[in-house]
C-alpha cells in the first residue's frame, strides 16, 4: 500500500509539472486546421500555441473549433524530425546543409547556401559574444534555427505571399515570427556575368564584398539578427516589445565584415545610410520625434514614415549603446520579461523608458541630435 500510495504521489507530481499537449482545432479563411501543441500564452481574445515543428500560432478564441488537454507530454521536433518538416515546405530536390547552430535549406547553388551558412555562423559567434561580454546569460534555442535559401526572388516571394502578402515581392529577406525561420533568396543571381552554378565560395566572397551588394547583405544580417534575438532570451516572440527597440538593434549589427572569418567584426559600426537619412531629416525638420518612436509602431510599418522612422531608431540605439551602456542593458533586461499577448500601453512604455533614460525625452533627444549631426558616414 506505502509503494502504491508512493507511485500515485510520484505520477500527480509529474502530472502537475508535465507539458502536456494540447489538441486545437480552428478555422481560418474558410479552412480547417487541426494542430497539437503547448499553450504558451492565453489572453481574452485568444491564444498562442507552440507546436512541434517550432511554430507558434496565435488564434483568436471566436477561431477555435474544438480544444482537448492530452495526458501525452509536449516535445519539440529532433533535428531530424525538423528536417524532414522543413524540406516539405520547400521546392522538390531541395537539400540542407547542418551547422554547428543552423539547418539551411536551399533549392540554388550549394555554394551560396554554404556561404550564408558561414555567415549565419560568424554573426552567431558575434551576437553571442557581445551580449556575453556584456553580462547577459543567453539562452540555448531548443532547435536548430532554420534558415531558408529560394534560388530566386520569384520563388521566395512565391513562399513569403502567406506570411508577407504583396509585400513579399519587394523585400530581400524576412524573418517568421510564427515559423521562426530566416529566409532569403540567391543574390547572386549570375551576377558578374558567371552562371550561378559556377560560382564558388571565393567568387561569393568577393561579389558580395562590392559595395552594391552590401545593403542587401545588410538586409539579411538585420533579419537574421531578429531570428538570434528572439531565440537567445534577448526577446519573446510575440511579446509586445516597442518596434524601435527591437529594428535598433537588428540595425545595430547590420554593418557585417565579411572578410572576417573568425567572427563578426561590424558590430556597432556606424550605418551610412541610416545616419544620412536621419541627418537629412533633422535638418528638415526640428519637429520632436523620440515621444512618438516609443509609441508609435505603425510608423515603422507605413512606407510614408518608415525610412525617417527607421533611421531614428538605429540613432537612439547606437547613442544608448554608446553613451548609456548600462542602462539599456538595464531596459533591454526588463523589456525580455514582457510576455507573449501581454500589451503595455503606451504610457507604460513611456515610464518604462524614463525609468531608465531620465523623464526629460526633449534633452535626450537633443543629445542624440547633435551626436548625430557631429558623426561621419
């Protein structure tokens, strides 16, 4: 009787701390989807659910069908597992290629997929690094991060349609809150008059060391750096982290050395483009714009504002990065805790910001101003 009673006690204490599964269904855009996972996130309105494959689904309570808690224990996909999930949704033949960090799967030249795969890896070695260096104890990711190659713009706006709508047909790559992938396509594109299967790792090297290719690169690296961002502990996925805070940073890494083999040299680099545009607006314009950056994320998404938008959140990054180190790992510290589906209105994003800035956002404004107007490119 002591041994059962032990057993029954052993198996409740393992039933109140296991992740069980749970089994949704939903209907979206007049489709049935049936998914099994773990419920990482509940709101009023809704749910976010962590499936196997690393995705995460945020769905709305008025989409749910049915709902069912399992007694079976929720596991993430082996590397194996993942690969096989990952190759189905890309073209037929496509391949992978393992890193010590990243699973890359590519429908183009091995050689370019080889060559992203050893700048994904150098830019994780800097992220970690830095961050490192800086104090933070990042997080293992569970999984492999996924990066995805398409062999031309065509077939990765083709994919990106779901997730990006027409605006997949005018970027260079993004990253998948819901998939957490990176995905690109080949920008070599027979560049330099060689058919693209030619090209080897040193031709790619070379072409993508021409100075036109480097805001395409650029753009990459900042998407990529979203994907280690929000898989180190730095972020959670849909947690509602100021817009600002979260493309700074990514900016904030952009810069990349790619003649750096063993690392990633351009961390905090000043951006060119970043600093002329922003330079350009501050002497249009004398209008204030920190109140509204800490607010307003829809400017960051709207064309209209987007550039002014954009170069204003890389200026008030690099400037705390600079000058106010410790109290922006401070913020950046507290900003990780924001949880999925939890939303901090806007004047709690405000106090939160002077909480650690300082109430006075005019003088710091101005501070980032002249240090702004006083940089070169």
């Amino acid at each position: 009787m002591r041994l059962w009673n032990s057993l029954s006690l052993l198996f409740a204490l393992f039933a109140a701390h296991c992740l069980c599964a749970d089994e949704i269904s939903f209907e979206r855009g007049g489709q049935r989807i049936d998914l099994k996972g773990e419920v990482i996130a509940t709101h009023e309105a809704g749910i976010i659910l962590h499936t196997p494959d690393g995705k995460m689904w945020p769905i709305q309570n008025t989409e749910i069908i049915e709902r069912t808690k399992t007694t079976a224990p929720f596991q993430l996909q082996t590397k194996e597992q993942l690969i096989e999930t990952v190759l189905a949704e890309m073209p037929p033949g496509s391949q992978v290629i393992e890193t010590s960090h990243y699973v890359v799967a590519y429908n183009t030249n091995r050689a370019y997929a080889q060559w992203v795969a050893g700048m994904l890896e150098r830019l994780h070695r800097g992220f970690t690094s830095y961050w490192t260096q800086r104090g933070f104890d990042l997080q293992e990711p569970q999984q492999p991060l996924v990066a995805l190659v398409f062999d031309n713009q065509d077939s990765f706006a083709q994919y990106g349609q779901a997730e990006l709508g027409s605006a997949a047909k005018s970027v260079i790559g993004f990253y998948s809150m819901h998939t957490n992938y990176v995905v690109m396509f080949d920008l070599t594109g027979g560049a330099g008059g060689n058919s693209r299967r030619s090209l080897g790792i040193r031709d790619i090297q070379r072409l993508m060391s021409r100075p036109d290719f480097q805001w395409s690169l650029a753009t990459i690296v900042h998407e990529a750096t979203h994907q280690l961002a929000f898989n180190a502990g730095l972020q959670k996925r849909y947690a509602d982290v100021p817009l600002w805070f979260s493309e700074g940073l990514a900016i904030y890494f952009e810069t990349p050395d790619v003649s750096s083999s063993r690392g990633w040299r351009g961390i905090g680099q000043v951006s060119a483009p970043r600093l002329q545009k922003f330079q350009q607006a501050a002497r249009e314009s004398s209008q204030p714009f920190l109140p509204d950056l800490l607010i307003n994320d829809d400017s960051l998404r709207k064309a209209a504002t987007a550039l002014d938008r954009y170069s204003q959140a890389w200026a008030v990054t690099y400037f705390l990065q600079k000058r106010k180190a410790e109290e922006y790992d401070a913020y950046l510290k507290e900003l990780s805790e924001i949880q999925p589906l939890h939303d901090p209105t806007a004047t709690e994003r405000v106090r939160l910001f002077q909480k650690h800035f300082g109430v006075d956002l005019t003088e710091l404004e101005n501070e980032v101003r002249q240090m702004m107007l006083g940089l070169r490119p």
